[in-house]
C-alpha cells in the first residue's frame, strides 16, 4: 500500500502535521485480549448492586417492565444495530420502514397525527417541544405545571437558556406564555386535570404540552384526546433496559399543523419509477444538514435503534396486551398503596388525588425505611425530598407487571419486622 | 422486494400474548377513575403472533445494509467495523440491570467505568475533564458551547458571535444560534484549509468561539493550527473542537495540545460504538481547565477509591440529558478501548491514514481531487468533470455503489466542493476491499463516459429503485395544508383516509 501511495511509511502521511504536535505515545496501558477485555469489564459489572426485577419498587422516570425475548431477538440483528443512518433509502429500507411503524405506533398511542423519528430521552424531548411552542407563538416564556420530573425541567432550563427562553413554575398562563407543560401522570404519579390546563394553555394563546407515560396511555386519555398541541415523554418501559438511564428513547408527536416544526428526522412513503412503496427520510429541509444556523434544532444522530426496540414492544403486546400490563400495574400499585398506608405513621402523601402505578407515601424516617429495604434485597421508594424540600419523608412506590403479589408480601413483611 | 407494514400484516383474530396477571385484589380503572380520564378507544396497534414478529423484521433486517455486511465509505461519519465484545459487554446484568436512582454505594463499578472512561478520552485528546453525559455530537456541540457561552458570562463579557468555517458540518452553525450565539462563516482559501487573512477579519471583542475540526472536512490538516489557536485566544476566544474526525490522530496528536479549549466525541464513530440505524451515540465533551466549573452537573469524582456523583457544581451549565448519559454506550466504548489499548489506538489512526492514501491514489486516475495529498483519514474527490461533460453527478455515482454491494460515499458534502464524494475508508477495511471499490469507482466512471443513462437508472438490484421525494414532499404539503388525508407520515388505515 505504501509502495502505491509512493511513501516509505505512514509517518510520511503525516508531514502535514507540526513536529512540535507529534506524540511518542498515549498515556493508556497496552491493549488486551478478547478474555483479558471481557474478564476486566465483568470485574467492574461484578461491583454493582442489581435487584432483582420483582423486588424492584423504584421508578422516577425508568420502570422494570417485562421485555419480550422478541424485543433483543431483533435489536441485535447486525443488519439493524451496525446500520448507518438511513440517508441512502434504497439500502436502508429495513431501518426506514421499522421507524414509519415506529411513527405510526407513537402516534396512535398518543392520538396525536404525527410523531418523529426519535429523540435522546424525555428530557430533551420536553425541551424541543419547548423550542417549538416558542418558535411557534413567537412568546418566550414556558409555564412548568405540578411535579414534572425534576431532571426533564433541568435539561429545559439549560436547552431555555441558550435559546432565550424562560421556564417559570405554575399553571396560570398569559399572554407571554409560549406552553403550558404538565405531565400525567407526574413524578410523583399524581394524575393532573390534563384537559383544565390545555384549555388554560389555549385560552391564553399558548401550546398544552403533555409528558406521558407510554404504557399508562393504554388507560388515560390520549393527549390528542384532550387536545393537547405536542406530545412528548420517554419511551424506557416499551423494551428497553434500565441501563443506569440510557439509551432509551424520547419521543415527540403533535398536531398537523405543527408538523414542519417538529424537531429530528421524520419517514415517509415514497414510490420508485415502478412503482414499488418505499420509505424516505422526508422533509429533511427543516434540519440542520440544510439550514444550519437557521435550524430550530440541530438534533442529527437520534435514537433509532430505540425506537426500534419500541415498536417491536408495541407490536408484539398489541392493544389488549399493553392494555393487560397497565391494568396489573394500577391494581398491584393500588393494592400496595392501602397495604402502605394502613403501616403505623405512614399515609399517602396526597390522599385526595388520583395516581395509576406510582404513588407518593409519607413515612416516618425515610432513609432508614429504604435501607432497611436494601438490606432485604429491595429497591424500596424513591425519596422524593432530594428534588423538592417540602416533600421531605415522601418515599414514591411503583409497581407493574413484574412485581408479583409475592414480592408485595415481601415489601410489607419488610416494612413490619 | 417489499414488505408489507406491520399494521397490514395484522390479524384480528391473533390471541394476545399471555401475561402474568395481577392476582391481587385491586380496582380496575374504571371503578376509581373518572370517565373523562379514560381513554374513550383502544390505539390501533397491530396484532401479529411472535413467529410473524419475528418474520417480518428479519425480512426488514434483509433489506438493510449495514457494516456487519459491507463497507460503508462514508465520509465524516466514520463507519468502522462494531467489535460484537462490545455488545456483550454492554449487556452484563450488572450494566443493563442498574437502577439509575440507586444509591451511590451500590454503582461503583458502573461509576469506576464512566471515570476510567473519562480519564482515557482525557489522554486521547489531551484535556482536563470529559462530561459523559451528551447523547450524540451535535449535543456534545452544543453543551461546549453553552459552557463556553458561561465562560465569557462569568467574565462579564459579552461574546454574541460564533465563527464556523464554509467546510463545517451543518450541526456546528445550528448548535451556536441555538446556543444564542450569531453564526459568522470563515472563508476556505484555494488549498481548501481556512482563510488565516479572513479569520483575521472575522476575529474580534465580539467573538466567543472558532468551532474548528482538525483535519477539516476535506479531510486535511490544518497545518497553521498553532497559529490559529494564537489568533483566535489573543482576541479571549475559544478554540472548539469538533470530533467528527479524532479517527485521524489518536496517538498522533492531540487537540488539547493543538490550543483547543473544548472537544466533542463521539464515541459512535471513534469508539467503535454501532450506529443504530441513526442512534443511539454518545457525544462527550472534553474541556481544558479554564472551563471545568462549567461542567454539566453530576460529574463523577473519585477519592481513595470511593466513587460520587457531585451535584454542587454552582457555575455548571445544568442538566444537559436525564440521568447520567447513554450509559450503555459507555460501556461500549470503554470495552473497546481497554481491548485497543494506547498502542492500538495509536495503530488504528496510522491505519486509517495509511488505507484513506491508498484508496485516494488507486481512485485519482478516475475522479478529480480538488485538493493536494497527503491526506489524513478520508479525502474528497468531485463528479464535477463527469457532470459537465456526461452529465452524471455525484448522486448517480453514489447510487451506482450501491448496484455494487457497496454503500454510497457521503455526497454534496462539505458544501465548498462542487459534486463532492467524501470517502473514509477506516483501518477496519482489508486492502481487498479497498482495491475492489476502487475497481468499482472505475467501471462507474467508464460507463458514465460511454453510456451515461445507464448510470440515471441506478440503483436496480436494491430492493427498491430511486424513490421520488419529490412527489411524496408535495403529497406531505397536501396533507400538512390540509388539502389532502394521506398523512405519508405515518400509516393509516384506508378506510380512514379514503
């Protein structure tokens, strides 16, 4: 090769770069084998706490879930997860027609008309949903309702700053406001008057943008149901691993006349010469590949590979599946939360409001109650206090499918000895 | 070849997945839930018995390529051979089973991991701290930015411009403005590296930042680099760095070395870790002292071999992603790197220098290079020629490739190249194949001289021809102005659009 070329060694390549920027070296021990590799990695694996997925009561955002054999069966396909992003539609039809399903899937979930591509997670998907309401009302200020997760408001607040916009707490939107964001339900599980406040949010001439529980929606009303503009929220409970939070996947759908500012790759179909059906990447002209600083989001690489996981989830639970997984959750998470409430000193945190598989209690010594938990195995309530002061000694429970009435026992026997 | 949509494939009649019940006693929704709560009808999600799941996708997998197959040349993007350890590595119950809200104490393997990490993409690039936590590049991009933008801030001074070269990536202009910054675009000079004379002009009190890559988008070395970096913090400006292209120099060079302040990864390109079909990647941002208390909170730090997240970081620029970033990834590439080692890093750069020159000289009797070599670890070459004088553009080479089992090479990019085709062979690739494509890139350019129409009707062994965007853009418009039913989007049922 270096004959072809006409040098003698690759260091003649390089003259190109100063002398005085030649390393000797990298400052990293040698490489090794394949079994030294693994043997090291599994040492750092071996170092971590993983509880078992029945004793596992902690969600906040990132929820054990049955995941179907199906799921990782076809994610670990090389021709899916060694892909390249599908610019050249003729040799990425797999890949384009996975995520038009995965389009189609999110948005009969919602009931929104049109869902994107992917996004990284929750966090950033309320984010750019933030950017679309302020782009599309030409307002600056987003109203954050009730408890939405804690680090999906950070990440706004970082993404609102560079781009000039301002995230206040409440529910009373005004003419400055650009969206109305509530979550249903929230982080603390509490369901919100989702329809009072998209016709607050339209009154005032903002957007209603709606964070959602994917599997929940098999339950509650759809935002596009109540009529909300954008709906955003994090896709980790349709097959995904916890993974100590990523990748997963957020996802974002709206309404059609929000479309064209909607962040992030969208598919569509398309017909050859022949008239064969294909699928392309559509409406690229919004991105940031063609209109660089004039882009409303400079998103390129998305989570495909997760949405992927997630459509072949939703296909193979079907409707009266998600719908079965959702109801054990409300019911196990109902029954633990009597059982919880009727321990001595404990009570739910807000008793007069509605919640679907995740609940807040108040407890006595709460950090104790979750090691107590821990040394038994479980992964007990997430202390709620660490984000908002006034919570303090509120311990949030979830339960779903995996948490079966046996492991409920355990959590109570638990709690009592 | 096509395959139905999965919505198509649906069957009523397909028995649900059995699941476990809730064997307990509890209300159903419907008994505590007000009705206006509840979904008033079902999602229309298909029904398909696991055996036809599993059908459908594997006859979608069929119609991908991907790297697990062939050789993708694409330019800029890195697509090296996805080492499979990797994936074990990643699925380790003691990975992919952790709990992000656990407590501190039962992660410090996982915490060790993302501090080795960090401590080794700080010797590849040469910086003080790395943040794990941006997604993909155009968010590493972006955080570096909003840390540099505080940087000033904290300095009370008010930068408001971002320069970015012709040659830059689209990610670069689009994250500064929507860091706040305005975009001024620097001029490439006839040798294809950037105007020193008009930087010079650009430079000034208002300038935050030079977002640069090295070697540039043309796939050559900024050879005045030190002198740009002197320009650029003479006037208190940063010197950001966009990784697209670290597979040039591991070993070789470093950027913080070069006088940069702020370096983005990404570790789907570099670190082998796969590409997804678009994602997920993961896109750390490396930064010199001067901007670490700008760091996106928690960093993980590490005492006498205890390992913590520290939220109290006051001048952090926040939260930029949930939790702790694309965790799996992480693994991924640290899997990689402790099986590469510093020397084999070192190799793989030299490597892909080594094979980018091969390929460039055995195709340079066919295309036209703008540029004089050496190159780094990819060059451009140009259809303009065979454009006006066949009429055959970089677009019909591109799908011509693809008839010839192998991928396209990145097109029309970067922009100050006329009927660009960017190719990066990566150390991954054998001579063979090098040798093959460029035999390929011949026959091509043979056939776009004699019989160019041919060329036109390109791709015919894919399973579809070329689609027409064209056609399903205007039918998009039609829908979006409400002129029309079809979403293309999305599927919908015919009875629904009819």
């Amino acid at each position: 090769m270096l004959e072809t070329i006409g040098v003698r060694s690759i260091d003649d390549l390089l003259v190109d770069i100063p002398q005085s920027l030649r390393l000797e070296s990298l400052q990293l021990p040698d490489g090794l084998s394949e079994f030294e590799t693994i043997a090291q990695v599994k040492a750092l694996a071996d170092r971590n706490r993983v509880y078992a997925d029945r004793l596992t009561f902690r969600g906040g955002g990132v929820y054990r879930r049955f995941i179907p054999a199906a799921v990782a069966a076809v994610t670990s396909k090389p021709e899916f997860y060694t892909a390249y992003t599908p610019y050249q539609a003729e040799a990425s039809q797999g890949t384009l027609q996975a995520i038009f399903e995965y389009q189609t899937l999110i948005a009969e979930l919602t009931a929104m008309d049109i869902s994107n591509a992917s996004l990284y997670d929750g966090a950033t998907a309320v984010a750019e949903a933030a950017m679309m309401a302020y782009v599309h009302t030409g307002r600056n200020e987003v109203l954050v309702a009730g408890y939405v997760h804690p680090e999906y408001v950070q990440v706004l607040r970082a993404f609102g700053e560079g781009r000039g916009i301002k995230v206040r707490r409440g529910d009373q939107p005004n003419k400055k406001t650009a969206a109305v964001i509530f979550q249903q339900p929230d982080f603390l599980g509490l369901l919100v008057d989702a329809p009072a406040l998209t016709r607050a949010a339209h009154d005032a001439g903002a957007l209603a943008i709606a964070c959602v529980d994917p599997i929940n929606l098999a339950i509650l009303a759809p935002p596009g149901e109540y009529g909300a503009d954008i709906a955003v929220g994090e896709g980790q409970q349709l097959g995904l691993a916890p993974s100590l939070g990523g990748p997963h996947v957020g996802f974002i759908a709206c309404r059609r006349d929000l479309v064209r500012k909607l962040p992030g790759r969208l598919v569509g179909t398309a017909h050859d010469a022949e008239g064969r059906r294909g699928f392309v990447l559509a409406l690229a002209a919004r991105e940031q590949h063609i209109r660089r600083e004039k882009a409303t989001s400079n998103i390129c690489t998305n989570h495909s590979l997760c949405a992927l996981a997630a459509a072949v989830y939703l296909t193979y639970m079907g409707p009266e599946g998600l719908r079965h997984v959702a109801d054990v959750g409300f019911k196990r998470a109902h029954n633990l939360a009597e059982r919880l409430a009727d321990m001595p000193g404990w009570e739910l945190a807000f008793p007069e409001r509605q919640f679907v598989n995740e609940f807040a209690v108040r407890v006595p010594r709460s950090s104790s109650v979750v090691k107590k938990l821990a040394r038994k195995g479980i992964l007990g309530g997430l202390d709620v206090s660490r984000w908002f002061r006034e919570l303090r000694g509120v311990l949030t429970f979830t339960c779903t499918e995996v948490n079966d009435a046996k492991a409920l026992d355990q959590l109570v026997e638990a709690l009592a000895s | 070849m096509t395959e139905p949509l999965s919505f198509e494939l649906s069957r009523p009649a397909v028995t649900p997945p059995r699941l476990p019940d809730a064997d307990l006693p509890g209300p159903a929704p419907a008994d505590v839930l007000p009705p206006e709560m509840l979904r008033s009808r079902p999602p229309d999600l298909p029904r398909l018995s696991e055996p036809e799941i599993m059908r459908h996708y594997s006859r979608l997998a069929s119609l991908n390529y991907s790297i697990s197959e062939n050789f993708y040349p694409l330019g800029s993007c890195t697509m090296k051979y996805n080492p499979v350890l990797n994936e074990q590595a990643a699925a380790l119950p003691g990975f992919a089973g952790l709990h992000p809200y656990q407590d501190e104490d039962t992660i410090q393997g996982a915490l060790e991991l993302m501090w080795r990490l960090e401590r080794a993409l700080c010797a590849v690039v040469g910086v003080e701290r790395v943040t794990l936590q941006p997604a993909a590049g155009a968010h590493g991009e972006w955080t570096a930015l909003r840390m540099i933008a505080a940087y000033h801030d904290s300095r009370q001074e008010n930068r408001t411009e971002v320069l970015v070269p012709d040659s830059a990536h689209g990610t670069n202009p689009a994250s500064a403005a929507l860091s706040g910054f305005k975009v001024v675009e620097v001029k490439s000079g006839s040798d294809g590296r950037i105007s020193l004379a008009d930087l010079e002009s650009k430079l000034s009190r208002q300038t935050a930042a030079l977002m640069l890559t090295n070697p540039n988008t043309l796939g050559l070395f900024e050879r005045e680099i030190l002198d740009i970096a002197e320009m650029v913090h003479a006037t208190g400006a940063m010197l950001y760095y966009d990784g697209a292209n670290l597979n040039a120099f591991m070993g070789i060079c470093r950027p913080g070395d070069m006088g940069f302040d702020a370096v983005h990864m990404n570790l789907h390109k570099t670190f082998t870790t796969p590409h997804g079909g678009g994602g997920p990647g993961a896109g750390p941002v490396g930064v010199k002292a001067e901007l670490v208390p700008f760091l996106p909170a928690p960093t993980v730090e590490r005492q006498n071999g205890h390992l913590t997240l520290d939220y109290k970081r006051p001048q952090s620029i926040g939260r930029v992603r949930s939790f702790y970033g694309n965790f799996g990834m992480l693994v991924r590439a640290y899997t990689y790197i402790l099986a590469m080692g510093g020397d084999g890093l070192s190799q793989a750069s030299r490597d892909a220098v080594l094979s980018a020159n091969y390929l460039r000289n055995l195709v340079e009797a066919d295309l036209e290079m703008p540029h004089k070599g050496p190159c780094m670890h990819e060059f451009v070459a140009s259809a303009h020629n065979l454009t006006s004088a066949n009429g055959v553009r970089a677009l019909d080479i591109a799908k011509a490739l693809l008839d010839r089992q192998f991928y396209a090479p990145t097109v029309y990019f970067p922009l100050v190249v006329p009927e660009a085709i960017m190719v990066e062979p990566t150390e991954t690739e054998s001579k063979a194949t090098l040798d093959s494509f460029a035999a390929a890139i011949k026959e091509i350019v043979a056939q776009a001289k004699t019989d160019p129409e041919v060329l036109h009707a390109e791709p015919r062994s894919t399973p579809v021809g070329r689609l027409d965007e064209v056609a399903a853009a205007r039918k998009i418009n039609a829908y979006l102005v409400g002129q029309a039913e079809d979403p293309i989007l999305r599927w919908k049922a015919p009875s629904d659009t009819a």
